[in-house]
C-alpha cells in the first residue's frame, strides 16, 4: 500500500480511490497527513467558490417524527420531547424575516411527520415559491413515496437533503429498528435524482458501531450517488436515546472526511454543520477550512429551537435569526471568507 500522501495525491488526481485505499487513509489519520489533506481540500474549494460561503436559512418546522432511530432525540419514543408543529403562517414568517436578512434559500427540515399531508406541503411549497421566486427551497423531510417527492417537486420545490447515514447494510440496522432499511433508503435517493432535484446526502462521523471500511463505503457510495450536496457531523449523544452512553464521534476525523469529500466532488456544496459547530466552539470555522463552502444559520422561531434537539448541548437554540446570521459573518470574515446571498445552486463541471 502506498504511503497517505501518494494516497492523497492520487486521490486529488482521480477523484476517488478503492475501498481498501479509503480505509486506509481513514484508518492512518494523523495530523500531518491530515494538514497535507487539509492543504489540498481548501486549494481546491478556493479555486472553485473564491472564499464566497453559501447561505441557507434553516427552518426546523415540525419535531414530530414516526421514526425511532437509535440516536436521534426526537425519535419517536422519546417521550420527553415537547412536540410542535409550525403553521403555514409561522413557516412564512419565517421566510420573510430570513429575506430580509439575505436568505435566498430556505430548507425547510422536519422529522417524518404524517400530520403533514402531502397536500399541505405542497401548498406550503407553493406559497413559499409565490412569495419568493428568487429563492430556492429545500426539503428536509424524511423517506416518501415517489409520487410525493414527485408532486414536491411540480410545486417548485428544488432541492431535497436526505442522509443516508450509513452505506452498510449490517451497520444501518444497528442504528435503526427493522421498520427501516439501507434499500429503501438509497431507492429514494434515486428516485430524487431521477425528478430532478439538487441532492444532498451524507453521515454522521463515529455513530456506534462505524468502522474505518463502514467509512470507505460511505464515501464509494457518494462517488457513486454523485450528489450536488454532502453533509456530514460527528455523532453526538443525546441523553434520552438508546445510544445515550455511546462515545460522541470525533471533529478530527470529520474535518479529514470534509477534505476527502471536497477532493472527490470539487464543486459540491458542503456545510460546516451545526453538529461540527456543537463539538468544537470553532468547529463551523475548522469546516470552512478544511473544505466546507456552505453555512446553515437557524431561522426557526426561539421558542421552538431547544424542542428540535437531535443531540445534546445543540448550538444557537438561544439565539435569533438576525443573530446567527450576523454572528457566521463575522466568524467567516475573522477566517478570510465571506457570506454571499446568492441562492447557490450546484453547477455542473462543464460550465464552471
Ligand atoms: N448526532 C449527530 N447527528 C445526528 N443526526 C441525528 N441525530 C444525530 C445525533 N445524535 C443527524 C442525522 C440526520 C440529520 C438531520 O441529523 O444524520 O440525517
Ligand atoms: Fe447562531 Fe452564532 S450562529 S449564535
């Protein structure tokens, strides 16, 4: 096997590497290595976004979930979680304190919430469309059937952002009950990419139970997915899960992952996520540099924010919208970079 930095380099060459290859760059993480990596992965997202950083206004509209996956504090059977649910005119609210701030795209994320018809969403899609034309909406809402992601979609909806947590098989049934599977799962991933939508897919870093060659196949299933936008965070505890005593995952080696992936898709959109700014005061900023090109500033409404609480000790749930917005302004700006308010949209190889 070739030394980490011939792996590197091929890597940055061919854009990907073998399974056996991806796991041993993983399994080899060491901070040299990691600053080689690191070098490469900000050069190129230099070369492809400036130092420009995309926006999204995140509204977390719904905390009801039917799911009950192993690590996530809203899982169904977590009864201590105060459930809500925005209304139409919260939801819009929300966009409309979100434009003036700058917002061009919202993401619309909830848990698998079966309140929510599909007919609602998509006049909710719509109205936010009517209202805003010049905004990209994204959704963030779970498995559904084809036909919905379908009829999402004809309402404008642009863009859809499911994880697929895990690419191996045995592993996704360790992190989920049997009602859900790694099939299903990447089925509705084809099935968004088939409608047309930008998508975005990814994993959480040292969830239970992952293994260096668990790693290797989420990142040959993304190669293979191609998707227009990769999101990955540690694995961080919540208290009354499952997974309550398991270790948190490490901001290291997701900040390694971050420049692998930035080297594999040059031009994806990647974010500094709000778990990598939970783990580390610095954590969104370390993204940035180690690849990242996005931010996704809250913009639920405060009273809401402690009740989405995917994991403990979840930044921002204090703070309004005008604050975190202003707030990764000034931390972007303190590392060299700046926040656009250009809606974002992935753009393809050829044109770049
Ligand atoms: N720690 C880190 N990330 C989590 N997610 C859910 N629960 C946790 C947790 N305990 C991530 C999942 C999901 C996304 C919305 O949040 O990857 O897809
Ligand atoms: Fe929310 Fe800093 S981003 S307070």
């Amino acid at each position: 096997m070739p030394d980490k930095k011939t792996l590197i380099d091929t890597l940055e060459m061919q854009r990907t590497l073998s399974k056996d290859e991806f796991a041993e760059l993983i399994s080899g993480y060491n901070e040299e290595n990691a600053e080689y990596l690191k070098e490469k992965a900000s050069e190129t997202a230099k070369r492809y976004f400036d130092n420009k950083i995309y926006t999204r206004g995140l509204i977390e509209f719904t905390n009801y979930c039917k799911n009950d996956c192993y690590y996530c504090g809203i899982r169904r059977s977590n009864t201590r979680v105060n459930r809500y649910r925005l209304s139409r005119e919260e939801i819009l609210s929300c966009c409309r304190e979100g434009y003036e701030l700058g917002f061009r795209t919202f993401v619309l994320q909830g848990g698998e919430d079966v309140r929510y018809s599909d007919e609602e969403m998509v006049c909710l899609i719509s109205s936010i469309k009517e209202t805003y034309p010049d905004c990209a909406l994204t959704l963030s809402i779970g498995e559904k059937s084809c036909e919905s992601y379908l009829a999402y979609r004809k309402a404008g909806a642009d863009r859809y952002l499911l994880r697929h947590e895990t690419a191996n098989a045995e592993h996704y049934r360790k992190l989920h009950p049997d009602s859900l599977s790694l099939q299903v799962r990447k089925q509705c991933l084809r099935d968004l990419k088939a409608i047309g939508y930008q998508v975005g897919t990814g994993f959480m870093v040292g969830s239970p139970y992952q293994t260096a060659e668990h790693l290797a196949e989420d990142l040959l299933f993304i190669k293979e997915l191609s998707p227009e936008m990769i999101g990955i965070g540690p694995y961080l505890p919540h208290h009354d899960t499952p997974f309550a005593g398991e270790k948190k995952g490490s901001m290291e080696l997701t900040l390694y992952l971050i420049s692998i992936l930035r080297l594999m898709i040059p031009n994806a959109l990647i974010p500094a996520t709000t778990a990598l700014g939970t783990i580390h005061p610095l954590g969104r900023e370390k993204g940035i540099l180690s690849g990242a090109n996005v931010v996704m500033p809250n913009l639920s409404p405060v009273a809401v924010r402690k009740k989405y609480e995917l994991y403990d000790n979840k930044i921002c749930t204090g703070d309004e919208a005008a604050e975190c917005r202003f707030c990764l302004q000034n931390r972007m700006k303190k590392i060299g970079y700046e926040i656009i308010s250009a809606r974002g949209d992935f753009v393809p190889m050829q044109t770049m």
